[in-house]
C-alpha cells in the first residue's frame, strides 16, 4: 500500500492518492510521508483532511515536523497547535530549534503560550514536562448526573475521560471516581459519595524515571500530577510513559555499552557526534586498564620461570569479565524494574557467592580435566589456573553484583557499572590472584 501510495504521487494521480488515504491511519499516513521529498510530502499533507492531518503530524519525527512547520502557512500552523492534544505540542515544541518555536508560539493564545512557557520551565525529564492538561475536572458537590453531562460537553476535547479528577475550589486534588463508577452509580448521589480518596499521584518535579515504576507496579492508565501546594496541575497518560520506558531503555543499552547517552536516531547522527560519544569512555577505560600491564610486569619473573603460565592469561581475564557481565546486567535491570533496592546489599552478596561458588566449581573442575589431561600440562601449574579460575569467578560475580548497588546508594545511574567497567576491574583483580597463586604453589 505504502509502495502504491509513493508511486501515484510521483506519477501525481492525485485524485488516486486521496482515494488510498481513505483506507489507511494516521500511523501508516506518517510512515508514508517520511519516505517523500519535502515538495511531494507538503502535497501529501496538504491532501489529507484537517483532523487526520494533525493526528499524522503528532507521529512524525521531529526532522519532519520541522520541515512541515518551515513550509506551510501561519493559518496551517495555528490549525495544527490548536488541536494537537496539549502534551504533544509541549513535545514539539521541546524538540525544536528557537527560531521555529517562535514561529510556532506567535499562532497561539496569549493564555495557552503562558500555560506553553510554564510546560518548557519544568524540569527536563520530570514528571511535569510529561504531563498535559486535558484531563476531565470534577467539583465533589456535583451529582452523578451533572458529572456525565460534564463529560459529554467536555469530553472530547480530553486526552482520556477514563479517570475523573475532582478537586476543591482552590484545585487541590480531593479524590478521583471512573466512568465505570459514574455510569453505574445512582445519578443522584454526589460525587464526594462514591469518589476514591486514597489517591496515588506525583509531583511537578519527580523523576520520570520514578512516574514510569508507579504505572508499572499499579497498572494505571493515567496518573495525577500536583505542584507543591497539592493543586492538581495535569495528568500523565500511559502513552507518555511508554515513550519515557524506551527513553530510558535506550540510555541504558548506551550506558552499558560504555557510551554517553543520545536521544537521536543512529542513521541522523553524524560520524563525529558517534565517535565524541564514545571516545570518553574508551579514554576512561583504556588507561584503567594500563594497571593490567602494570601488574604483568610487576610478576614479570613468575612469567619468565614458567612461561606456560601466559597462555591461560586470555582465558581467565575474558571469563572473569564475562561472569561479572552477567551479574551485573542482573542487577541493574532489577533495580530498574524496583525489584532490588539498596536494602538488598547482603542478600546479593549472598546469593552471588552461592552461584558463583555452583559455577566456579564447574567451570574450574572441567578445565582441570581439560588442560592436565588432554593438554598434559604439569600438575601445580593446572590448579594453579583452576584455583585462579575459581576464584576470579567468585569474586567476578561478587563484584558485578554489587557495584550497581553502591552506585545507586551514591545517587549514581547503576548502568555504568556495566560490562566494560566491571571487565577492567576483574582483569586487574584476576591477574593479582593468578600472579599470586602461581608465587605460592609454584615456589617461585
């Protein structure tokens, strides 16, 4: 349909174009209009009706809402803001160069450019730069009649009509009812008979981080925001969460891969912004690991006196590396999902030292086999790389169980504790206990 579609604008059968639009939705609109040229995806947008238009233009990437608002008319512009839902044009606008913010704030209400700059000031990241207005406001005097003919007036101008919000006089959020209630309540009862007082809600300036594990752990639909007086502020919808849970998916992935974090596209950034991204962790973890080479010449003699022992280097470090990798990643991802806290220190210890010990026993005991058997290596020098092997495995798990803990006690992001860094201080660690155990069991 999308191949049809491109091919009947270049051919320009416009008349057959609008026909296909008629078959399709916003969503699939949007993917159409990305794959034009700026001339034919101005035609395109120019032949869609008025209200699809502005449901395709809230899914287009930010590129292409920018191209659109750099070409067509004040009148369009205005059309388009002043039906987008509220949190949709904060979105855009956020993502927005300044000279078409301008552009944009000058085809609106003086009211809703006040309520505009409010929404810009809040937080990046916070609970308040992801909330909209349009959610419906009750008073709890009301009846439950007065309350559905609230909604069907109001309604459709609102992002979800789902969860009703009622606050007092001074907005101050007092409780919250369901249209299920409503529609099966008796319509003479007032709202503040059958309204729902326990309210769970957050704050202007929580993180979204925090937003996105209440909708998780309540199953919410919605969720209230209120300011520092209690004043009922905005809602968030879980569609808004949805795209936070991949924002902060994505910053971990980067985080865990030893790369500074970016919102764009990978294709839309340029070679010198990847590579600026990634130096300064490559930097960090290059010269950390110069203590590597530090510690193979510090037991350069062991080395010297049975050079064998260099051989099974890779194997150990890589190991040590690979099994702090899988604890780590454990951790870090129960404590994004909330599953383990900074409460849990011993716990993990515990039961990283009971898995590793399960592992390390394997592991080591089939390498045992492996190199005084098949590979007929002298017996001191077998367990000397097993006992490293064992050991190194333990405290690889240990240690990747355990620094996400204290980064997260220190109000650090525990993704940094990933792969890369963990591999670096079990390299260190593991060269020490296979120096160290060769010295002894060796006698050298």
């Amino acid at each position: 349909m999308k191949e049809r579609v491109i091919e009947l604008l270049k051919d320009k059968k416009y008349n057959a174009v609008r026909k296909e639009i008629l078959e399709l939705n916003a969503v699939n609109l949007a993917d159409i209009l990305e794959e034009l040229d700026i001339e034919n995806a101005l035609i395109f947008f120019r032949m869609l009706p008025k209200d699809v238009a502005v449901d395709v233009f809230s899914y287009l990437s930010n590129e292409h809402q920018m191209e659109i608002i750099n070409s067509i008319t004040d009148k369009e512009i205005k059309h388009i803001m002043d039906e987008l839902f509220f949190d949709d044009m904060i979105d855009v606008l956020e993502e927005m160069p300044a000279n078409i913010v301008k552009k944009i704030l000058k085809n609106t209400k003086e009211e809703e450019r006040k309520l505009i700059n409010q929404f810009l000031n809040y937080p990046e990241n916070s609970a308040g730069s992801i909330m909209t207005i349009e959610y419906v406001g009750l008073k709890k005097m009301m009846t439950v009649k007065e309350a559905m003919e609230h909604i069907k007036k109001t309604g459709i101008e609102k992002e979800t009509i789902y969860t009703c919000y009622i606050t007092d006089e001074s907005r101050k959020l007092e409780g919250i009812v369901s249209l299920r209630k409503l529609v099966t309540s008796d319509e003479t009862k007032t709202l503040e008979e059958i309204m729902e007082t326990n309210v769970i809600y957050v704050n202007t300036h929580d993180d979204q981080e925090e937003v996105a594990h209440l909708f998780k752990k309540y199953d919410f639909i919605a969720l209230p925001v209120v300011d520092k007086e209690h004043r009922l502020t905005g809602i968030i919808t879980v569609d808004d969460i949805m795209d936070v849970i991949e924002q902060e998916n994505t910053e971990d992935f980067h985080k865990m891969a030893a790369m500074e974090p970016s919102e764009i596209e990978y294709l839309d950034t340029n070679t010198l912004t990847l590579a600026k991204h990634r130096i300064a962790w490559l930097l960090i973890l290059m010269v950390s690991a110069t203590f590597t080479g530090r510690i193979i010449q510090r037991f350069q003699d062991v080395l010297q006196s049975v050079v064998i022992l260099a051989a099974f280097i890779p194997m150990l470090m890589d190991t040590g590396g690979n099994a702090g990798a899988q604890s780590s990643t454990l951790i870090i991802r129960g404590i994004a999902l909330g599953e383990i806290k900074t409460k849990d220190f011993f716990k993990v210890i515990l039961k990283e030292l009971r898995v590793s010990s399960v592992v390390g026993f394997a592991l080591a005991g089939i390498n045992f086999l492996r190199i005084y058997y098949l590979e007929k290596i002298e017996l001191k020098v077998a367990v000397t790389v097993t006992g490293t092997l064992f050991v190194t495995i333990v405290l690889a798990k240990i240690v990747g169980g355990i620094l996400p803990i204290i980064a997260t006690r220190f109000k650090l992001d525990p993704a940094i504790m990933a792969s890369p860094l963990i591999t670096t201080i079990v390299d260190a660690v593991a060269l020490v206990v296979y120096f160290s155990l060769a010295a002894w069991i060796l006698g050298i």
